[in-house]
C-alpha cells in the first residue's frame, strides 16, 4: 500500500477493510482506486466489494488466501495486445478463469485545477491511445505505473500545469477537474478481462456459448503445432486465439496459448483436446466459462 500515492493510499485502506468484512463479496483488482480494472470490477459485480491490489501477483494471492472471492484481470487489449502474462501468473497460481467481461476503455485529460495543462502522467499504453489529442495540444506525456495512480499523484502534488491521464471515476475519486473526456485516438478501444476463482466451475452450456482457455507444449519435432492443430480442424472445434510465448532463456521449446469454442464434456472437444495431447509434452485447463461477447459470425 506504501507504493501507492497518499490519496489512494486512504481509498485503498477504506476498501480494504470493506473487503476483509466479507470476503466473500471481494472482488480483487490491479492498480489504484480509479483504475480501469475498478470499473470492470464495479460494472461485472454491482454488489460486489472492488479490493485494489499493487500488482497482479498480489490480486491473485487474495483470491488464493482467501481475502478475495475472486479477481478480475485483464488480459489483452484490441489495440495493444497482451496485457496481463496470464500463462505465467495462472498455472503456478491454482486458479481457474470462471468468467470473462469486456470494458470499453475511455480516456481523460485532469488535473488539480482549471490551469491549462502543460504535461499529462499516465501508463504508457493510455499515453499512446491518446498521443494525437496530446501533441495537438502541445501537452508534454510522461510515462508512469498506472492511470489511476498518475491521478491520485497529480491530486496529492497539485502542481499547476501538471494533468493526469485516467478513467473519469478517478477525477471524482480524486476530486480533480476534469478538462476533457474520450481523449483516446481510436473509439474501439476495448480490453478483454477474466474472472479467476479458486474453484473451476462448469457453464450451462444450454444458457449459450462457452468457451475453454488452456495452455500446451508441442513436442519439439517437425511439423508438431500442424498436427496438434488438426484435431480442432476434423472436430469442428473453433479455435478464437492462439498465442505462443516463450518461457525462460533456453528458445528450445516454444507454449501455447488457446481460447476454444466449446468445453471438455462435449465429445468434439474431448476428441480434439485427446489429439492435442498426444502431440504436445503436456496440457494445461485454465477453464470453461461463459462467452460474454459472441465469437463466430
């Protein structure tokens, strides 16, 4: 919590003991009160108890020990790609993605007072979304941890000049004034975000589309992604994502990444998720959950 600028520091204190008074309503989130990660957790859980954490490693162990009852992550963004390395953080964790939720993501422009802006703190990512109204408004960007932490910074500085990009609930969280909404240069900025619980859970999949995300290891041989792939082909099984990563410093063995239409259960994808077996060195179930935005067209 000490990481955290003054202002948040006492929002994150107020939540925190909100949460730990019924842990079961708390719902775990990355960054400071105000944040991106907030509102998805504000707009999923209406009723829930949002617990600010510093890091994703800290939402994840709330969920693990108990403080939390689940948290909500993000995990790619339609503009930027990757943003939470899931396939590092989840199988270590003992976690199970239950859910999934989509935020569209707007920008603001505020700061302590009417002052015209001269620069504007915020997390890379949100600096380039938004570098056309920046450099149209000769505004100097400067990198920082967080949306909502370059908020609650601004505010507890109030240094003339000195702006925050961020969330609009960060602005009344802060009591900060507000210079402009939807700053970002593309209005299909959307992040995709799952739900981890400790226990998995199995989705009625008469209430509409699921979906199975899970991570594997081909065998180092030729031609072995092709093969491993071909079982979702002849199963009829769609494959929405498939993402390869690295993990260590060796390059010897390339893992995977995949999001399917469909669950263990459903004797198409049993028999695509055998053929991947016996192609890979191992796989790994992250979780079966309901599709919150439809896939196939």
């Amino acid at each position: 919590m000490d990481n955290y600028p003054l202002p948040a520091r006492r929002l994150v204190a107020e939540m925190s003991d909100a949460a730990a008074a019924a842990p079961g309503r708390a719902l775990a989130f990355q960054g400071a009160p105000g944040a991106n990660s907030h509102l998805a957790a504000m707009d999923y859980a209406p009723d829930g108890l949002p617990l600010p954490c510093f890091s994703f490693e800290d939402a994840i162990d709330a969920v693990r020990d108990g403080i939390a009852d689940r948290a909500i992550i993000p995990i790619e963004n339609s503009l930027h790609g990757r943003v939470a390395d899931m396939h590092f953080l989840l199988p270590e964790s003992g976690l199970s993605i239950v859910d999934e939720y989509f935020l569209q993501i707007h920008h603001c422009l505020m700061s302590a007072d009417e002052s015209a802006p001269v620069s504007a703190l915020s997390h890379a990512q949100a600096i380039g979304q938004c570098r056309h109204y920046l450099r149209a408004n000769s505004i100097r960007p400067i990198v920082y941890a967080d949306t909502a932490g370059a908020a609650a910074l601004v505010a507890d500085v109030r240094e003339t000049g000195a702006a925050a990009i961020a969330p609009a609930l960060a602005a009344r969280l802060y009591n900060l004034h507000l210079h402009a909404s939807n700053i970002e240069d593309s209005p299909d900025n959307m992040t995709r975000f799952v739900v981890l619980a400790r226990d998995p859970v199995t989705p009625d999949s008469e209430a509409g589309p699921v979906m199975t995300s899970f991570l594997f290891e081909v065998k180092n041989v030729p031609a072995a992604l092709y093969k491993a792939m071909g079982g979702f082909a002849t199963n009829g099984v769609n494959m929405t994502k498939l993402e390869s990563y690295q993990r260590g410093a060796s390059f010897s063995a390339t893992e995977f990444y995949a999001d399917i239409e469909g669950m263990p259960g459903d004797p198409s994808v049993d028999r695509a998720l055998e053929e991947l077996a016996f192609h890979s060195k191992w796989v790994r179930l992250l979780g079966s959950y309901r599709q919150a935005r439809p896939r196939s067209v």
